[in-house]
C-alpha cells in the first residue's frame, strides 16, 4: 500500500512540473521568453495579411521549445560523443545539396524530403564549432600551430560547400563561429594580425571571386541612391522605416512602411524594421537590452563550464548568437551590407528558429550540469 501512494506520487502535477523545469536555466529562460514574444506580436503585424504564417511560427517555436528541452537534458558529455558524427552528416548534406539540391530564388540551398525542405548549412551552425571544440579539447589546454592549422581546413570545407550555393549569410556565420572557437582555443594575436594583413592583400582577389549581386551589395552600401529601384532599394526602405519610428513609434499594426509594402521580406530578414517603425527607439533599446541581458548570462554559463569542450562550445555560440543580432540590426539600419541574416528568435523561419532553440539547449545543459559537477 505504501510503495502504491509513493508511486502515485511521481504522478502529481507538482512533481511532473518540477521534472519538466529541472533541465532548464530558468534566468535565460525569463530573458529569453519576452524576446519570443515581441518576435510574435511584430511577426503578426507584419504578416496581418498572411495568417498561415504567424501560426506556422507558432509551430516552429513549440518544435524549438521541444527541442530545447530535450537537448536541455543531455549531458556535454554526450554532446561530445556525438560532435564528429554531426559534423559528417552536416557535411554529407551540404555535398548533397551541391549535388542534387533544389533551387530557390536562383540559390541551391535547399533537399526537399517530400514533405517538407531542410537548410542544411543551417545545422552547420552548431555542428561546426561542436566539432571544433571537440578537436582542441582532444588536444589539451597548449595546442599548437599545426592544430591550429587542421582546426582552419576543418572551418574551410563546409563555407566553401556554403559559399558556393551562393549563401554569403550563413556562410559568414558557420565561419564565424568556427573562428571564435579557434579564438578562444588559444590562437595567438601575433598569428591573428597576420592573418588580417593577409586578408587585406587578398581583397582583390575575394572581390573577383564574389558573384554580381554580392558586389552591387558592398558598393550600395556607400551610397543607397545608386540603384534606389535595384540593388539599394532594400536598405532605402529600411533606414525610412527606422527613422520615421521616432521615439515611441507609430503603434502597433499602423506601421505605413510595412502595410503600404515598401519593406520587402518584412517577415524575416527586415522584421526589425517593422518592430522599429512601430515601437519606435523606446522598443529597440528595450529589444536591445533583452538581448545583451540575455548574451551576459550566456556568457557567464560559458565563462564558468567545467570541461574545455563546454567553454569552447558555450562562448562560441553565444558569440554567434550575438553576431546575429548584430548583423542582422546593422543590416537594416544600412551601416552593414545586405546579407540574408535573421533576427534571432524574431525572424520568421523553421530550420534557423529551431537552430536557435537547439543552441540555447546547449547552453543549457552546460549550465545544468555545472551545477551538479559542482554540487
């Protein structure tokens, strides 16, 4: 009769709450769940006229949610374990894609799967720096030039495969985040300064290797009003709608740029113009302040892991994290090029919101089990 009332006990809604919140960190948690909910008030304005995918976004982010929750629950360890296989496969299917993926808008980035397509290279955003730390964390606190150099044709291969669908954005992403991992493995200043003289003489020979469009981007950024119907006309109508926010913005669903359909992709890449016309600087500084709240406590969960693989895993995808919202601001405020970076966790977009969740998982259970090795 007793060990009937224990088992019953496990069944409460009090103990099945307290198992569904043990893996989570609940200060990023409470950081992270205002910044949802912006993305889905701005989300919602910008898509008024579209529905399905407001609610397909509903979706995207109980899927993240989900996941989060359950990578929240696997120990680095694990992840560890798991990090050169991940790595293949990502890599198998960004050759896959080279091969025989499907076209979109002139890109091959995707592979159709019958009823739904998946972004490869999206994976490679968490695959490529679990990868990299795995490979210094196999060669100790002192790796040595000759690591630094495998861990550099590691990085190569996928922006390349990337590059070449074209897709500048992530590209620029899965490179910067195997970079920070190299960064924070150890990798000398002096090597660094050397690698940037070395980057400035080869710009010639970048820029000819860059295709039409990503050129007409670089140069349209000195001056929008080159091509204000082509190439700058993005920028033009983002920097419009940033401005005439003013202070408290226009209120929400009045945005004018945004409804009269002057910001293309407004529900994705450009989505912080729409925020910005309607909430004005008010709501871009509290946006702002969410997310470096939210950075600062990733930072500290990574600053304070126990193993080098977790240090380097965990401080290369907050700095990624960061990247994002860095680019993707400085994108539409028109004092970045136009690149094809989302918003992170306001953007609407299934493969890059549920990417985002598994990261924040990550981090985590790096937090999580912290706590436990340090109990």
């Amino acid at each position: 009769m007793i060990s009937g009332r224990r088992q019953l006990h496990w069944y409460t809604p009090a103990v099945i709450l307290r198992r569904i919140a043990e893996p989570l960190d609940w200060p990023t948690l409470w950081l992270l769940l205002p910044i949802l909910a912006i993305g889905l008030v701005t989300l919602y304005s910008a898509t008024v006229d579209t529905p399905a995918r407001f609610n397909a976004q509903l979706v995207n982010i109980m899927v993240g949610l989900v996941t989060m929750w359950v990578v929240a629950r696997i120990p680095p360890a694990t992840l560890m374990r798991y990090a050169v296989p991940a790595f293949g496969f990502g890599l198998t299917l960004l050759i896959l894609v080279a091969v025989t993926g499907e076209v979109v808008n002139g890109a091959r980035r995707w592979l159709s799967l019958g009823v739904t397509r998946i972004q490869p290279s999206e994976m490679m955003k968490i695959a490529m720096p679990m990868m990299l730390a795995w490979f210094f964390h196999q060669r100790g606190q002192a790796p040595r030039l000759r690591d630094f150099a495998i861990a550099a044709l590691l990085l190569v291969v996928p922006g390349a495969l990337i590059m070449r669908q074209p897709d500048l954005g992530t590209a620029m992403l899965v490179l910067g985040a195997g970079c920070y991992v190299i960064f924070l493995a150890g990798l000398s200043w002096r090597i660094i300064l050397g690698l940037a003289v070395c980057g400035v003489g080869a710009a010639p020979f970048v820029w000819s290797m860059l295709h039409d469009y990503q050129r007409r981007r670089l140069l349209i950024l000195l001056d929008p009003t080159q091509d204000p119907l082509g190439a700058g006309y993005h920028t033009i109508q983002s920097t419009i709608a940033v401005g005439s926010g003013g202070l408290l913005g226009k209120g929400w669903l009045r945005g004018t740029q945004a409804h009269l359909e002057f910001i293309p992709e407004r529900h994705t890449d450009f989505i912080f113009a729409v925020f910005s016309e309607e909430f004005g600087l008010v709501g871009i500084l509290i946006l702002s302040g969410l997310y470096l709240a939210l950075i600062a406590r990733c930072m500290v969960i990574a600053s304070s892991a126990t193993t080098l693989f977790s240090r380097l895993l965990g401080g290369s995808l907050v700095l990624t994290f960061a990247t994002y919202a860095l680019v993707n601001m400085g994108m539409v405020g028109g004092v970045l090029p136009v690149v094809g970076v989302p918003l992170p966790f306001v953007s609407y977009g299934g493969t890059a919101m549920v990417t985002l969740f598994l990261a924040m998982g990550i981090l985590m259970s790096i937090s999580k089990h912290r706590q436990l090795v340090s109990s």
